[in-house]
C-alpha cells in the first residue's frame, strides 16, 4: 500500500501526507526540500534518475506533485515540469509501478472561454489551451501521461487541479476551488479505482459556481463534498464579473507574458512567488 508522494513538501503535498493514512495509505515522500513532520522524506531531485529509483522501491502507485507550481522562466519550467515528469514517469515504469496520479492544472487550457450561460460546465478532457509556458509543460505531461498509459499499460489520472486552499482565496476560485477534504478523496480515488486507464478530471469541489463538469471525476467514484459559496456566501453577481475571462484567470493577462514574467524574475526573489500556485 506504500504511495510515494512527490512535492510532498509542497502545500498539497503536506496536506496530503495529514489526510491519506486514515484513508489506509502508507506514504512516502520525496522533495528536494525537507518536509519536516512525521512523513518518511527522501530528499532529492526529480531530475535525477538514481534518486528516483532509491525512491520507488516497493511503489504501488505514485502521486507526482513536484515541479514549478507557478508561472517562471522556461529554463526553470523545463527543468522541473518536462526534464522532472519525464525522469518521474520513466523511473515509475524501471520500478514497474503502473499507476500514477499526476497534478495537472487547469491553466493547461487557460485560454479556454468559460463556457457560456450560468450552469454551462466544460468536460475534463477539453482540449489543451495554455494560458502560460506553466500552463504548456501541464498539457506536456497530460501527453506523456498519454503516451505511458498507451504504450506501456500504465494507469494515469490528470488532475486538472482548479485552486487548491483551505478556503476560496479569491472571487475566481469560488468556480475553481478544490477543497483538502476533496483533493483527499480525488486522490484516493485515483488510487483505489478499478476503472482507471487514462483519465482527464477537473480537481475542483463541488462549488455550485463551478465552471467544470464533475462527469470525468464521478465515473471513478470522486464525490466532492465541499462547496466554496458555503465558505464565502457571495452574490452570483460578484462572482461571474470577477470571472469575466478565460477559465485561466489572471495566468491569461498580458503580465503573464514570457518577456513580463522573466523580467520580474530577475527582479526580486518576492517576484517568484507573486501569483499562486495554479
Ligand atoms: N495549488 C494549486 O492550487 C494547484 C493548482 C493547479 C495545479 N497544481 C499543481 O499541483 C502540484 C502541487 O502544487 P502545490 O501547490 O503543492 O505546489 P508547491 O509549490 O507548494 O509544492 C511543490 C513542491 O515540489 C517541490 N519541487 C519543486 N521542484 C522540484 C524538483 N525539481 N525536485 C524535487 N522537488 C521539487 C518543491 O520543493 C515543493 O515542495 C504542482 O505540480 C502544481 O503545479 C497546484
């Protein structure tokens, strides 16, 4: 039953590490940061090949968290979000683990319109749209999800993870929002399934302002409890005019340029971490 979390360090990944073993996982993590509490943490890299094997030695399933959770320069998303997934998904099949649950992110279709009307809901496997390079290396690891699921049997969820937080941060996420308790099941659900081949599902609650269909998650068995307009009632109203853009949100503006986003990079350590993970 032993699930290696990678980015186990890392906001979901600690809230993970407090919620799984109830559900009867036994985990293990892996972070080139120390996690500090009572989780097993190998520490190391996601490129690098003989950590990753140290680290899957006796893997049922993995759940791949690490990498850049934000927008950033392209040498730093490819080295953590194509360079780490692929060393991460190759090292899954050396250890012969063959499934895999992989923290995608809805900015890997960032461009997409919401759809129209109030109830309209998009579907888990809407086409890639990158509102970012972030959002790119997201649909490149959906691809080689694809290609692992294809040519080597693996067993792969994309999580098309919305805004994960203790509650709604924001107006958009009150459409977007995953709560723990949720993203707990999502992933157990991943993990326990029967059904799973490859599978595209929105990480997103049961907000009733949600802009994405639950299907893809339900047909697995992922039941969303939470609701983020029972955290912060909101009128409907405040909501829909702060998502009056693309299902990405902020990721879709001009400062998320390529050019924009590496000059704030040079800029000041603070500038790294200004927009939340997505
Ligand atoms: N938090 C969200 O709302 C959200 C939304 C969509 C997708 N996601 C995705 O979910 C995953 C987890 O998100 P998070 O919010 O916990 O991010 P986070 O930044 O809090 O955690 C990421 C962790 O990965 C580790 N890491 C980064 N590069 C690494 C490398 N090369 N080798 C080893 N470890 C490395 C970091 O040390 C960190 O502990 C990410 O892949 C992110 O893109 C998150």
């Amino acid at each position: 039953m032993t699930v290696l979390i990678t980015g186990s360090s890392g906001g979901i990944g600690r809230s993970l590490a407090r919620s799984l073993p109830a559900l009867g996982w036994q985990l293990r993590g892996f972070d080139r940061e120390p996690a500090g509490g009572d989780l097993e943490t190998i520490c190391g890299d996601i490129t690098d090949p003989d950590a990753l094997d140290a680290a899957m030695a006796g893997v049922r399933a993995v759940v791949h968290l690490a990498g850049q959770a934000t927008e950033a320069p392209w040498p730093v998303i490819r080295e953590a979000n194509l360079e780490g997934c692929y060393q991460v998904f190759e090292a899954a099949r050396r250890a012969g683990v063959r499934r895999v649950v992989y923290a995608s992110s809805n900015h890997a279709v960032g461009f997409t319109p919401r759809p129209p009307g109030d109830c309209a809901q998009l579907p888990a496997d809407t086409p890639p749209r990158p509102d970012t390079l972030y959002g790119v290396s997201k649909a490149f690891g959906e691809a080689l999800a694809r290609y692992y699921v294809d040519r080597y049997d693996m067993q792969v969820a994309c999580l098309r993870i919305g805004t994960f937080a203790e509650t709604p941060p924001d107006a958009r996420s009150m459409a977007t929002w995953l709560s723990p308790a949720d993203c707990a099941q999502l992933v157990d659900t991943c993990l326990r399934t029967d059904r799973l081949g490859f599978a595209l599902v929105w990480g997103v609650s049961a907000n009733r302002g949600r802009w994405w269909s639950l299907d893809a998650g339900q047909a697995l068995g992922y039941h969303p409890l939470d609701d983020a307009s029972q955290h912060r009632p909101e009128s409907p109203g405040a909501v829909y005019q702060a998502a009056d853009l693309p299902v990405g949100g902020a990721f879709t503006e001009p400062s998320f340029g390529i050019d924009e986003v590496a000059g704030r990079w040079d800029d000041a350590p603070a500038a790294r971490s200004e927009s939340r993970s997505g």
